[in-house]
C-alpha cells in the first residue's frame, strides 16, 4: 500500500512539473467552454446532450497525451531500471501510476463545472442528467487512461504510444456503427456492448445502467491486469 | 564450494553468501549473452567486477537486481532467491545501474523522499537517513535543484545516494565513478569503502587501479564466462613470472652468461638502453624466491657498473589482458 501511495504521489509531482497537464487541462477547459457556449447562446438549450457528446470525443483525444508517458516515459528515462527492482510488486507500479492519472481527469472535469454557473443562474436544468453525465465522463475516462497507460507499457516513444491509444480509443467509440453489419446476434450484442459511444449515450440521457457501468469497469480491469502481466512477464 | 558458509540470519532463513549466483545464464532467443555463471560475494566484502566491454556484466548486475530473470541457474541476495521471493530480495539491495536512474523533472530531495517512502523507510527516519545519503555522496548544494540542472558528476552520486536509502545489506554498482573527476572519484571510493566494511558490494568498473585499491577479491568476465575469480594479489602471483629489469654497461655475451649461471634465472634478453651505445638494458625472467635481485646485483656489480635495478610484477591490466585474450582465441 506504501509503495503505491509512494508511485502515486511521485506521478502527481511529475505531471504538474511538466507542460503536459497543464496543456491537456487548458485545452479541455477551452473545448468545453466552446461546445458550452455554442449550446446555451447559440442554439439556444439548457439541455447538456450536446455539449456532453462532443465533450466526450474532446476527452478521448486528449487523454491519450495524459497516459501517453506512464510507462513510454520510464523505459526511456531508464527509470524503470529503478521500479522494477526497488521493492515493488506490478500491481503497486500499475496501480499508482493511474490512480496519478485518474486525479488529473478529475482535475479536468471538475474544472468544467464553471459553465454549469451560468446554468444554474439563468434557467433550471435537470441536476440529475448532469450528474449522471458525469459519472459517464468518470468511467468513460477511467476507461480511456486503463487503455492508454497498457499501450504506453508497450513501447519506449511516447508519440507512438499516444497514436496507437488514439487509434484504439477511436476504434472502440465508433465500433457501435458494425452492429448493422452482423447477422448473428451474438456478435451484434457484443459489438453493441463494447461500444463506448452509445453506453455514454445513455448517461447523458440520465440513464445509470449497470450494463454500462459494467462494462467501463470491465474494460479498465483488463487493461490494468494486462499491463501488470505484462510488465511481470517482461522480465 | 570450498569457502561457502551458512549463516542463520534472524529471520530464520539460511542465508549463504550475501550475493550467491550458481549456474546463471541468460539467453536471448538463441543468443547466449551469460553462461553458466557461479561466484559468492560475501559480507564485508567488495568485489569488482570486470570485463571488456559486451561481456556480460550489466546482464549479469540487472539479473542480481531481479531487473531481468535468469533463463537458468539460482540466483540469491541476503539469502533470499531473487525470482521467488523477489520483493525480500529487493528489500535488501540497493542499486546503481549503469545510467543513473532519476527522474528529471523531481527535486533531488523529493526524488530521494520517493525512494526512501519505496523502500519502507520508517515515516520519523525518513529525514534522518536522507540527510545521511546526502552528506555521505555530498549533495548538500543540490538539495533543492531540479535533476535536470544537475551536471554528470551529481548525477551519478544522486544515483549512489539512492541506492544507499534504506541501508541495504547488498550493493550493486555498475560503474559508479563513470563521469567523476578526480576530487569525486576519492570521494565515492571512500563511500564504497566505508560501506563496503560491514556488508556486500558488487562493482562493475573498468578502471583496473580502482579494483587493486578497493576490491577483495575480483571477477573476470569475458563473453559472458567468468574467467578468474581471486584476490588480485593472487592473480598477479598466478599470472605470470615476475621480471627483474636492470641497466648496466657490461658487453652483452659475458654479461648473459654471467647471469644465466644464476640458480633462479630463467631466461635473458638484452638490447641497448635507449641512444646510449654503451648501455644495457636487461630483462631476466626469474623465478619466485626471496632475494633474487640481490644475487643478480651482486654479480653485475662485482665486474661493472649496474645503474638501476628493478623487479616488476605483472599489474592487473596486463592479467586482464591476458585472461581476456585467451578467453577470445579459444571461444
């Protein structure tokens, strides 16, 4: 437990002293204030569907670039000379380095509830579709940063580590659209469950299902065991 | 395994050597890079170890610090085996790998307090033991410095600083002077020295005056073999014949005969002595007995002038050479 609140504390130290954070953190704040505005000023509504969808796609582009240097960054620092041999077990490494991650997604999103001020001043929209929304950009997120930091335990250059999750992250958000495309059912469930885009959809909508609470979990367990396995099996 | 001694450590298990490798190789896919390596280091003591370069030593160092897993063989430190019980293993290491391992963008006290938080240093010691690294690999100046600003030399004691958090009973260090000026390069010596008293150290290095100054016994590794294993006083007594040089002004053939008739005097072989036409110089292979070099003496100068005597053993350099050599036309 010492170990990870040691990795922790030491991945929150490095992010705030490097421009990455601060350059994910501003650019999310900017998007959102722009999808925010053009939806209350513009078109015209209190409703946050919208503004929530293209948030969403904001956030699974940029935190590629928050878990892009988790492991890449170690391998080429020759840090992970250092972690691998200092008393920790993978899980520790692992767990540490995205509960690090994690805090700054929270950082992300509880910046953005500035715009719900104006919101709550001038209309009454729905607190409980707003909540729930959120809790869809937490796993959403949770989700993203599992699969971002495995890709970053995969290779030593940062870059390719933040393309190949991009890719992955696409993949899995657009992945819904296939589900025209199958004629067994079985493949057509699974494709309908493992898409991002309409399991977020529902949170939006005020929906909390356990289906998709689920799967977030889901595919953020298996992208944390596998890092673990990996990184023991590298030895 | 003539010099192996167990201990019952008070954790009850039975712990040999602190550093113990029997039979470790390492293979990548059908490369050999460590063959079948076996030697102990044992407490109190340091061993250098030595190799040109690509030999094998930091395989061998990162697969001691359970960095890499053997691919045969049993591999212990402190009595535990590193690849079953790894995390007591490495409770009980401390580890400086060839580069430095620091995290640029930390302070030198914030990465120290990582590290020491890791390895389970109590909360009230915590400032207590990393005043102690930073006074021993003299870091005060830097204390408050972020690690990129650092120039190599604190670098690479940072890197020390490190491995000595949590007072380790074994340390690895895979060229700790790389990059030292002179002034620094005492300085760590007398660190490793001082640490070295009490517990293990294991010390890759290629600077052979480094080994005869601080090391007890030293590894000679050569494509992934080990070689020799001694004191390096033992390796220069088995290495070769000691020499005996000397300059004098006698003609060389009455000269040769004179000293071959010396019981002990193997072999003569004589040239001028540097533009001088009249002088000589000498070298005599001899063999090991007590005062040798006086019986040559006194017959030279008891027909002609000796201007300089002198007997020469063979350094650590030129046994390193030679072990590697061989190593190299028999492999």
């Amino acid at each position: 437990m010492n170990g990870m609140l040691a990795v922790y504390q030491k991945e929150l130290l490095s992010y705030f002293r490097s421009p990455i954070a601060y350059f994910v953190v501003a650019v999310f704040l900017i998007g959102a204030g722009y999808f925010f505005l053009y939806n209350v000023l513009i078109i015209g509504s209190a409703v946050m569907d919208e503004t929530f969808q293209s948030m969403a796609i904001l956030l699974i582009t940029l935190l590629p670039l928050v878990s892009m240097r988790l492991f890449s960054g170690e391998y080429s620092a020759r840090t992970m000379e250092l972690l691998a041999t200092l008393p920790l077990k993978p899980w520790q490494v692992v767990l540490g380095k995205y509960l690090g991650a994690v805090t700054i997604l929270l950082l992300m999103l509880l910046a953005t509830t500035v715009n719900l001020i104006p919101l709550y001043l001038y209309s009454e929209p729905q607190t409980l579709n707003i909540a729930s929304g959120y809790l869809g950009f937490l796993l959403l997120g949770m989700a993203c940063l599992a699969v971002g930091q495995f890709c970053s335990a995969l290779t030593e250059n940062q870059i390719v580590a933040a393309l190949i999750t991009m890719a992955v992250l696409l993949a899995f958000w657009f992945v819904g659209h296939l589900q025209q495309f199958q004629t067994a059912s079985g493949g057509r469930e699974f494709v309908r469950y493992v898409a991002f885009q309409p399991q977020f959809a529902d949170f939006i909508r005020g929906l909390v299902r356990s289906e998709a609470v689920s799967m977030f979990a889901i595919v953020s367990a298996i992208a944390l065991t596998l890092n673990a396995s990996y990184l023991q099996w590298r030895r | 395994m003539g010099g192996f001694f167990f201990l019952r450590s008070e954790s009850g298990s039975v712990s040999a050597a602190a550093i113990s490798l029997e039979g470790v190789s390492k293979r990548y896919g059908s490369k050999t890079i460590v063959h079948d390596l076996s030697f102990t280091v044992r407490p109190g003591e340091i061993v250098g170890f030595l190799g040109p370069n690509g030999a094998g030593k930091t395989t061998t160092m990162r697969m001691i610090s359970g960095y890499t897993t053997p691919s045969a063989g049993r591999l212990r430190v402190a009595g535990f085996d590193m690849v079953k019980d790894n995390e007591k293993a490495a409770r009980k290491l401390g580890y400086l790998p060839e580069q430095p391992p620091l995290y640029d963008m930390l302070e030198v006290a914030q990465y120290l307090r990582f590290v020491a938080k890791v390895k389970s240093v109590p909360q009230g010691e915590v400032k207590a033991e990393i005043d102690r690294v930073t006074q021993a690999c003299r870091l005060e100046d830097v204390h408050r410095k972020e690690i990129y600003k650092l120039s190599k030399g604190y670098r690479q004691r940072l890197g020390l600083a490190q491995a000595l958090l949590g007072k380790p009973e074994v340390l690895l260090l895979d060229e700790p002077t790389a990059g030292l000026d002179p002034g620094q390069i005492q300085e760590t010596r007398e660190v490793i020295r001082a640490f070295g008293e009490k517990h293990a150290v294991l010390l890759s290095t290629h600077i052979l005056p480094e080994v005869t100054m601080i090391c007890a016994r030293v590894a000679i590794i050569n494509h992934g073999r080990l070689l020799a294993i001694d004191s390096p006083q033992a390796l220069q007594r088995a290495a070769e014949q000691p020499n005996v040089t000397l300059t004098t002004d006698a003609p060389a053939d009455a000269l040769r005969a004179e000293l071959q008739a010396i019981n002990g005097v193997s072999e003569v072989v004589t040239r001028p002595a540097g533009n001088d036409t009249n002088l000589l110089a000498v070298d005599c292979g001899v063999d090991s007995r007590a005062g040798i070099e006086a019986s040559i003496a006194r017959v030279v100068a008891s027909r002609w002038n000796l201007y300089r005597l002198e007997r020469r053993q063979p350094t650590l350099e030129s046994i390193f050479l030679r072990y590697v050599q061989a190593a190299g036309t028999t492999s």
